[in-house]
C-alpha cells in the first residue's frame, strides 16, 4: 500500500495514448522498497502497458567527484540487474537526467519521479513537470513520513519535529509489497542512444568530473553491500550502540549513511528491520535514523538557503557576529586544513578520515567543524569551507544530512550556551574534552593504519 501522502502530481497533464509509463529514477535508487517504482508499476498495470526505468548520468551535479560517482554507478549495475529480474528494462543516458525525461517523456503515457530536497533536484523535477507532455507524479520514499504531512514549516529543533513524527509514525510504517510486472519491457528496442551499463568504467572518462578524490576501499555501493552493512551493525554493534557510538577509536556506527545518501536502501526497510530486534539501544538508532535524519530534510526543504551561513537562527547569526573581530590564536587557510597540517592531531586525524575512507566518525564530525570556526578569520569563512570539504570527500556529502550536520555545528538545532570568545553563545568542543571522555590514542593509532594501507 502506498499512502496517498506520499504521492503529487506535479502537473495537470492528462494521461497520453503512448507506448510506456515510465519512472525516472534519481535520488531513489534501488528496486527495494520503493514506492515511486511500486507507484509506476501499479499504474502501468492499470493502462496494461510496459513499465521502463530511465536514470540520467550528469558531469553537473554540484560538487560531485569521481569517489562519489564511482560509488552510484556500483549501485547502478546492481539496480539494472535487479530490475531485469522484475522484467524491466533500464535506460541508462548519458544526458543532464531533466532533459533525458523531457525527451523520454514524448513517449510516456505518464512518468512517475521520486523525490529530491536538494536545490538541483527541485529544478530538474520542475522543469520535467512544465515541460513534458505527459502527467508527472512524485513519489516520496527516501523519508518515512512524507515531509509536509510532518511538518507544514521549518522545525527549530529535534524536539519540535520529535513530537509531531511520533503522532504519525505508525501510519506510515507499514510494508511496502511488491507490484507484479504484467508486461515486461525487458526485449523492447527503443531506439534510444543508450547508455551500455557494462562499459561504465569506461566511459566515465568521458565525463567532465573532478577526479583527483579518488573511490575508496572500504564501502562499495549497492543495496547488497548496504544490506550487509545493516546485518553486521543489528549482530556485532546495536547491542552496545548507545555506550560506544561516540567513541572515535572504535567502529559502533552502522556505516548506512553513504547508501541512505544514494538511496540505495529504504529508511523504512531500515526501520522495519529494526523492529524484529528486540533490544533497547535500537532507540537510540532509530531516533537519528528517523527524527535527526528526517529534521535535515525538514531543513533542507524549508530553508532555502541551507548551504550558507544565513540559513542560521537569528541568535546564532548574531552571536558568531557580535564575536567576528575576536583574537584567534591560529589561523588556517583552507589549503593548510584540507592537507591535514593544523597543530591539533585529533583535528588532523579526523581530516585523514574523511579524505582516505570517505566518512568521518560522527562525533569527530561535529569537533572537526567547530575547530573550523576556531580557526578561521570570519564565521560565513568558516562556514564555506567546512561545506566544501564535507562535501568534496564525504561519501554522505552533499545531501540534507551533510548541510544539516555543518550547520549544526554553528548552532543551528541547537541552543545558546555560555558566551565565550569567537564562539560566542555556540556549543563549544576542545581536546580536553576529547581527551577526558574518550581514549584518544586509539583512534589516532587507528588513523595511522589507514595511512599505511
């Protein structure tokens, strides 16, 4: 069943006497639990017509690098397989994805689109709507609650959003059943320059990308890997979640986000895994997993201006002014933090994290922005270049996760504290507290084997 809540039409086109109805995969991408595919499905079913799946490859996509494409097009593969399976055919292009579904959309008889927060994919989704023939109808499947339904304005805090999520969790955390295919497209010839999903190693050279960051080892993309992910976290690391998430020398996170980023697995299967495991520290997860995840969304949406400094509160903006022209002991230009080579080796160490593996642990995360702010000559400084850089190595970057973590970091979500020198009323982290809490030479130790490798 797929909740009326999560479905909108994003025009008032009629439906067309043509060949396909067709689902244009973007931020949604996996054949599990997904109710924008589900919905194409159902509705191809219904005009007794084939079901196809286009994704569009773009070199546009703000800030994306060869360690973040190589990542997708591993999902990709798998995705193709899978809809084979189903017997849908995929159409993978080499096009901006918004032009490729104006083009596809002459042949729909309508076309269904998961949803996107991010600036870019509200554009794309706008201009499909305007400008294709056929209707468009978007499908909401990377939150468990439909974002307006949770909220009609911008949340301030967890505990706002905390409240109004739990009145309606349990409509919405239901399973998601699979649609059977009755007419496979999996031998239709399209006639279509497509894109051969065996030959993408090669022709990503064909791309214009940053490529200097390179993939990494450790995480490969898919629903599989993603999957493998969740069962090694639910029978090594849930048990003891809530005692050592937040020490950085050990690995008790469940490493989802990268695939949460591409979608490549459902927040709900997550979810309703979860639910079959009958321990108490599964609370803790599955409050960032649905309030904090769903509270970046919230803001992503609502704030327009999410990848600035002016998407702060007011007293935040004020306090981090107010505190501009404050001495600071070092100052670091963005070449000196990006090579690692500040005086802080915890700082240091969490830099290399990010730029070796792909991912910071979460709790050096929020210490690695406010060194940021510290070091910095100006806070909208301090601000720019902690989005660059969780959002050029990060494989969880560039997402409302990623723009919402960084701005937390400067107070947003958040309280006033203290008031104190450069932070001014902003929570403030310092290597003595690092230090008192956790054992940090075990994480630097850590850290110094990633080098070596």
């Amino acid at each position: 069943m797929i909740q009326k809540e999560r479905i909108q039409a994003l025009n008032d086109k009629k439906i067309l006497d043509n060949p396909y109805v067709i689902y244009w995969m973007q931020s949604s991408q996996r054949v599990e639990y997904n109710h924008a595919l589900e919905y194409a499905i159902e509705k191809a079913n219904e005009l007794n017509k084939p079901i196809l799946v286009y994704f569009g490859i773009t070199d546009s996509f703000p800030e994306a690098n060869w360690r973040h494409y190589r990542f997708m097009l591993e999902g990709l593969k798998e995705v193709r397989n899978d809809l084979h399976k189903r017997n849908i055919k995929m159409i993978v292009r080499m096009v901006s994805p918004e032009k490729g579904a104006i083009e596809l959309a002459s042949k729909a008889a309508l076309m269904v689109v998961d949803r996107g927060y991010l600036r870019v994919e509200r554009q794309w989704r706008g201009l499909v709507a305007e400008n294709a023939k056929c209707p468009l109808f978007q499908v909401e499947t990377n939150v468990i609650v439909p974002i307006e339904t949770a909220s009609q304005k911008e949340e301030y805090s967890a505990a706002t959003l905390r409240r109004k999520l739990n009145r309606l969790l349990d409509d919405f955390i239901i399973p998601l059943d699979e649609q059977k295919v009755i007419i496979s497209s999996t031998g239709i010839d399209l006639a279509l320059k497509e894109f051969d999903m065996d030959a993408l190693d090669m022709a990503i050279e064909r791309l214009d990308i940053d490529m200097s960051v390179k993939p990494v080892d450790k995480f490969a993309g898919g629903t599989k890997q993603a999957k493998i992910h969740l069962e090694d976290f639910i029978e090594n690391k849930l048990e003891r979640y809530s005692e050592l998430k937040n020490e950085p020398g050990l690995d008790y996170s469940s490493n989802l986000s990268p695939y949460l980023h591409f979608g490549q697995i459902s927040p709900l299967y997550i979810y309703r895994r979860l639910m079959e495991v009958d321990l108490k520290d599964k609370e803790d997860f599955l409050e960032e997993l649905v309030v904090r995840r769903e509270l970046s969304m919230n803001f992503v949406f609502y704030n327009h201006r999410y990848d600035t400094i002016h998407s702060l509160h007011y007293w935040a903006k004020k306090s981090l002014s107010d505190h501009e022209d404050d001495k600071r002991d070092y100052i670091y230009s963005l070449e000196t933090l990006e090579r690692a080579e500040t005086h802080d080796p915890y700082w240091n160490a969490a830099q290399k994290e990010m730029v070796i593996t792909g991912k910071m642990h979460g709790y050096m995360r929020m210490y690695w922005g406010k060194k940021i702010i510290e070091w910095s000559e100006s806070p909208e400084k301090a601000y720019n270049m902690a989005i660059y850089l969780n959002n050029k190595y990060n494989i969880d970057g560039r997402d409302p996760n990623g723009f919402t973590g960084v701005a937390w970091c400067f107070g947003k979500h958040d309280r006033g504290w203290k008031e104190r020198d450069v932070f001014g009323k902003i929570r403030y982290m310092n290597d003595k507290g690092l230090k008192r809490k956790f054992d940090m030479k075990i994480y630097l130790e850590k850290i110094g084997s990633f080098e070596q490798e």
